[in-house]
C-alpha cells in the first residue's frame, strides 16, 4: 500500500531542520533509535560550520542513543543542549568541555516536561519505525522511550522507516501517555504483565512531512564475557536474596529490575541459576542478553521493559522466533517502565550499579570525583527510591586496583543513605537497613571495601571521636585528592577514567 507521504533522502529531511530548533529522537540506548537522519543532520551541520554560519539543535532522546545519533552530531559539534541520559564519549567530552549544556533527569519525569513546556517547544519529532499507516499509525522498532510524547508534542515529524526490524512487531508495544495533573488517574498496572495501552503509537497524519526508508541494525554493541569479580558480585546477590526469601523477608519473589551493563548481565544469569531462586518476572528499564536466555530457559515469566537493548544475535534470536517472545515480552514508554506509583505497587527488587558509594550509603552513580559528568542519572533513580528492596553493585576498587570506589563521602550524590538498602561488591554484603550511621560505615568497610583499603577506612573513622555520623569534610576531602594526578582539581588530566560507568 502507497502511504499519503513523501519519500526523501536523509539529506532531503535534514534539510528542513534549521539552525537553534529542538528535535525529540525516538530511542532508549541506542535501541530504536534513528540513525540516517541525525547523521545527515551532523553532515549538515558540518558544512554550515566549514562555511563560517551557526548550526546546533536542543536534542532531547529517551536515554542515551547509538554513534549515528549522539556521536555523529557531537563529533560535528552540533548539539546546544542535550537531555536526559547519554553515554557517548565524543558527547561526554563536549559535555565536559562546556560546548553543550547538559542537565540530567529522572527518565521517568522527562515526558511530563516537555508536555508542561519546561524544556521549550519540541521543533520536530525524529521517530523510527517498523511500520507506518496512512492514517498515522506508527509500530515503533526495539524500543518505545519517548517517542509517544514527541509525536504528539512536535510541530513536524519525519520518520525513518527501517526495514531491518519487522513489521510483525506489532503487539510487543503497550503505548500509554497519562493525563496530566489535575486530571490524572491511576496507571492501571498490577502485574508485570498487564496491558493498559495501543499496540501502536499515533501521530497527526498532516504533521508528517516525510520517510526516510532505512536497514541498518540497532548500535547496541555486546557486553563483555564475565569475569570472576563480576560473577562474585552476581552471587553474592543472589544468595542475598535467597536468603531473604528464606526469612520471609521477600513475600514472594518480587519482579526485578536491574541496570544495563557487565555488572547487571552477571547479576541477572546469577539469578538465573541459583536453585533457591524461584522463576520470576522482570518489570525495567532496559532488557539486555541474559533475559534472553532466562526467558528460553522458563526462568524468566514475563519481561515488562522500555527496550530491548540486545547485541545484535541476541536481536535477532529474538525476531526470528516473535511467536514465543510476544507473549512473553512488552515494551512501555518510559514515563510507564519507570514510573514510581508502579514500581511502588509493583514492589521491585531494584538492582543498579554505582560509580562510588561511601561509608554511610551514599550513591555516586553519575559524575567522577564530583564534576566530570559520565553518563547521566537514567533511571536508577526513579528505581530506587520506589523500590521494595533496592541493591547497589559495583567492583570494590577501580584503576587496576589503585582507586577504592569505597569512599568516606562520595563526590557527588544521587541517590541518598534514605533510599540505599544494600552495597554489594566482589567481597561482600552491606544489609544497610536498620543501621545507624556508624554501623554502616564499619559493615561497608568489613564486607564490601576492598581489604587494602580497610586499614586507611577504619582509620578515617576513627578521626571523628563525636556525632551521629562520623565524618570529616577535610579527611574525606584528602581522601580523594590523594588518587588524583595533581592536587590540583582544575588541572586533572582525566583520560580513560571516562572509559567505564564502573571506574571514578
């Protein structure tokens, strides 16, 4: 069937974007997101700058993208602001560098500000789809994120219609955009596994200028093989919550969400294999590898997600055989995979990954020694202040063992000691819960810092002789200036410590 819209290049669609507009990308990782456009868009803006004219764009995304989007444009220095997640080196370097702003969101709230307004008139709407009516049907690809929003929000749409995901898709998207306050009424979800929206996003037909046809796989790269630390690290938390189930702490084995990542693929196959661990069900973020092995294997029930973040085999286990993945996985827009009246009802076992925690269980997740950004908040926490039981993982040192990412104060706070129930590294627990502050320091130093660390830790405790929390705002200060380069803060020369969410 001929659709009503034109068919252009992406150099035809980029050229209707101009210079100082705001465009909203489909995507959530690089899983859905466009690729032909934003990197005819980056050409363009390329050849403005050669020609001595301005050319950047507000780009706004679900969560970070793939290298034809977040790459391509950064590398051509053509993004004013970005928001609300990215994981892009060239970006994070123009981030740091002060040539685009960046301010960093909960993923759930994201939606809810651009239909207020907060973040300025949304231009144009870059969606990727697997198919398109005439009428404005749209079936999205690997992910949902944003997109609802942005189709409804944007004054013009252009779509790039990619032929490497099936049309057949149609039916592993629940799309639901709720009304906003005061009108707002319940999100009808009790089970992981219930539908509350359209199989399809909608789009005002006359807002569409155009299609840009593509085939050109997702850019999601695969995750590395595991390795002893973090296969320690996945145990760990699996005999934790074996153990919970056994004292009754755990009703029953509650739905799990858990970060993307090495950390979160070794957690997620721990859980997995563990026999005290019943078969459960998964309401996230993100889907990556290991879910799709514990769902073939029927240990995994049911999987509620915002994308499918997959290497492309894993990708492609999944579309080659969508009869027995379709009942059995649902993608949401993440205003719904994230918000936290669900996760709250849902009761979560919420497992994130921390870039450094201290002594009392404050969360670094987001920036190293405090102002250099890495990749962005995301979700956890929207997570982890929801959740039932919410667990943070991490190796226990960093730099090949010279950096202990055990810390007395962190450089930067995200998620707070209220909302921190369980450290978890390669050597051990911390069960935070019920725990004064001082007990917390000495269970996070005996079970969770790395042994070479301990003696400097315990040491920094014992400074401080009064107080319900025993820090130094100095000693902690010492602490992390001793691991820089120079001692002086403005003058560090960063390198690979940007390389890793896992390193500070």
């Amino acid at each position: 069937m001929s659709l009503p819209f034109p068919k252009l290049t992406p150099q035809e669609a980029a050229a209707h974007v101009e210079h100082g507009q705001t465009i909203g990308f489909s995507g959530f990782t690089p899983a859905g997101a466009p690729k032909a456009i934003p990197t005819a868009i980056a050409d363009r803006a390329e050849a403005a700058h050669q020609s001595g004219e301005p050319f950047k764009i507000g780009v706004i995304t679900g969560a970070s993208t793939g290298p034809s989007l977040d790459g391509a444009l950064a590398k051509a220095n053509a993004i004013s602001f970005r928001t609300p997640y990215q994981s892009n080196a060239d970006l994070r370097a123009r981030i740091n560098a002060g040539d685009t702003r960046f301010f960093d969101m909960h993923l759930s709230m994201m939606p809810q500000a651009v239909r207020y307004g907060f973040l300025g008139p949304i231009d144009w709407a870059v969606i990727e789809a697997c198919d398109v009516t005439a009428g404005g049907g749209v079936v999205l690809t690997s992910s949902v994120g944003a997109a609802p929003t942005f189709g409804r929000q944007a004054k013009r749409v252009l779509i790039e219609l990619n032929r490497k995901h099936p049309a057949t898709l149609l039916g592993m998207h629940d799309i639901f955009e709720p009304a906003d306050p005061p009108h707002r009424g319940e999100i009808p979800i009790f089970h992981a596994s219930d539908r509350i929206g359209s199989p399809i996003m909608t789009v005002d037909p006359s807002r569409i200028v155009g299609i840009v046809e593509t085939d050109r796989e997702d850019e999601t790269g695969g995750y590395d093989p595991s390795t002893p630390e973090t296969d320690a690290i996945g145990n760990h938390v699996a005999e934790f919550l074996a153990a919970e189930i056994e004292a009754h702490r755990l009703p029953s084995f509650l739905p799990v969400q858990s970060g993307v990542g090495n950390v979160g693929n070794a957690v997620l196959a721990a859980l997995g294999r563990h026999p005290q661990i019943p078969q459960f069900e998964m309401y996230t973020e993100v889907l990556q590898d290991s879910v799709v092995d514990l769902i073939c294997s029927d240990r995994v029930k049911f999987a509620s997600t915002c994308a499918l973040t997959l290497s492309p085999p894993a990708l492609d286990k999944v579309y080659s055989d969508l009869k027995f993945f379709r009942p059995r996985i649902l993608m949401r827009p993440q205003e719904i995979s994230n918000h936290p009246e669900v996760i709250r009802r849902l009761g979560l076992i919420s497992i994130n990954t921390a870039i450094e925690v201290d002594l009392f269980g404050n969360v670094n997740s987001t920036h190293i020694m405090g102002r250099q950004m890495m990749n962005g908040i995301g979700g956890s926490g929207d997570f982890t202040r929801n959740a039932y039981l919410s667990i943070f993982t991490c190796p226990s040192s960093a730099k090949g063992g010279k950096i202990s990412t055990v810390v007395p104060l962190v450089s930067h706070a995200d998620h707070s000691e209220h909302s921190v129930q369980v450290i978890v590294t390669e050597h051990g627990i911390a069960d935070l819960r019920g725990r004064s502050p001082h007990e917390r320091a000495e269970l996070i130093i005996e079970n969770c810092a790395h042994p070479e660390f301990r003696p400097e830790l315990h040491a920094y405790l014992r400074m401080v002789k009064s107080g319900h929390t025993p820090h130094t705002l100095r000693a902690a200060f010492a602490f992390h200036c001793r691991y820089l380069d120079t001692g002086d803060m403005h003058g560090v020369e960063w390198g690979p410590l940007a390389s890793t969410p896992s390193t500070r």
